[in-house]
C-alpha cells in the first residue's frame, strides 16, 4: 500500500496555517515516524489523515485514490489507529476489547465468529498480552493497555497502523517493548506511522522521518538523512547533539538537548 500526501495544510477557522505545503510518501511494510515540538501540528496532522478533521488544503491518497471518495468502512479496513493509552473508560475485558478491532468486518448487526475470535487471539499473542486476556482493562498498568490497543488495531487486519505517541507516559521496559513490536511488524509486512516527541526512538526504528518545523515547510525524508543535530535544533528550538556508542556489538545513537 501507498499512503500519499500532496501539499497539505491545515488551519482552525479564523486562525494562522498550522502547517503547509506537506507532502511525504509512505509505503508499506515500513516504519515512518513524525516528530516537532508542542504545538506543530503532528496530532493533528494524524487527525486529518485519518478524516477526524478535514484537510484546508492539497490531497491524500490510498494506492492513487482520493481518500475523501473512500467509504469509510473500506478506508478501516486497510488502515487502523492507535491512539494515547489513557485509562480505560469501560471494564471489558483485554479480550473483549481486542475483539472490538474485528468490527469492520463484522456485518451490521452482526456478531464476532469463530474466526473473528481466532483473529484477536493472534493479535493478543503478536502484541505479548494473551495471558492478560481475562483481565479488566481499567486493572492494567499503562504500558499493558497500550499493549491492548496495539492488539485492538492489529485485529482489524490493516495494512498500516497510525500510532499517536504510543511510548509516551510509559517507563524504559515498556517503551522499549512497544518500539520492539512496531519494528516487528514491520518486518511482518504492516506499516507503521507514529507521532512521537523522542528524536533517539525515531533513529532507532523509523525508515523515514517527518519533522515538523515552526515557521517553515516540514521537512521529509529518509530517517538518517532528516533527523540530523541541524534539523532537531531548529525544530524544538534548543542546541541538539547526537552521538554514536558501541553497545551489543552495534552503533546505537543518543539524542541530547543542551541547555
């Protein structure tokens, strides 16, 4: 599948362009992270992908079609969504709530199959949560609900899954365990978009990279090639360092902000 945008903008009625003349590529199976500071426009950028608000400007398309003539049912198909793990707002059950995933593919008015149930166990196994099935959502630690949502996209079967700051909020174990699953299923063959406010987390799995800048065009391209100590500084406005370490037998980089 071929996610495209072709100079996009965005702005509130009455108010200045969020952001303008966006364009990016994305193609699946492939990691593609986008990042800027507070108030740049990357949730809301998910937001108009995704139809939750309306482009002011420029065009996306699914494999050369217009997602704005997309039924919705198909467009939920191909793409899921994975948004902030909050605290859960209803006591279902992990498996209940993973089932929730297959309901576009479930017939109006329909009830989940047997296949459909096979379906979210597979997903609860692929996201590491099939012994935390039985249990209430809103008993969950953060990282284990964000886990559960993982789970809850991949039973929709997408092609790509679109992920609002997955590893936020969550310790170094967890966010290390959600980085290793959207790496993973990229390897599998899905895609993965996410907005995330760690540069270090975007150079570690992404294949390309989107940075949003204030006052000026974002800036797309291959991950090694955009996220650069140039780029992150005039993104988040302070002086950035990036260096390179030797752990586990290979280069791993690390991000620093200089006060």
């Amino acid at each position: 599948m071929i996610l495209s945008v072709q100079n996009a903008a965005f702005h509130y009625p009455g108010g200045k362009p969020l952001f303008e003349n966006l364009s990016f590529e994305l193609s699946t199976p492939s990691v593609m992270s986008v990042l800027g500071a507070n108030g740049a426009g990357k949730t809301t950028l998910i937001k108009c992908l995704l139809g939750f608000e309306k482009w002011t400007a420029g065009s996306e398309r699914l494999d050369g079609e217009d997602v704005s003539h997309m039924p919705a049912r198909r467009f939920w198909q191909r793409i899921a969504y994975v948004p902030q793990a909050k605290s859960a707002p209803f006591s279902y059950t992990v498996e209940e709530t993973v089932l929730l995933g297959r309901s576009v593919h479930v017939p109006l008015f329909g009830k989940p199959s047997e296949n459909d149930r096979r379906i979210a166990a597979e997903a609860m196994a692929a996201a590491g949560i099939e012994a935390l099935s039985q249990r209430s959502c809103n008993e969950l630690s953060g990282g284990q609900y964000q886990m559960v949502l993982i789970a809850r996209a991949l039973a929709a079967q997408p092609e790509l899954l679109v992920m609002d700051e997955p590893e936020s909020n969550l310790d170094f174990k967890n966010q290390l365990k959600v980085l290793q699953t959207i790496r993973g299923l990229a390897e599998k063959g899905v895609g993965c978009l996410i907005n995330t406010h760690y540069p270090v987390h975007a150079l570690e799995i992404s294949d390309k990279t989107l940075v949003m800048l204030p006052d000026a065009a974002p800036v797309y391209g291959a991950a090694r090639d955009v996220l650069t100590e140039e780029t992150l500084t005039c993104a988040f406005g302070v002086a950035v360092r990036i260096f390179e370490n030797e752990a586990q037998g290979r280069t791993v980089k690390s991000v620093t902000a200089l006060l």
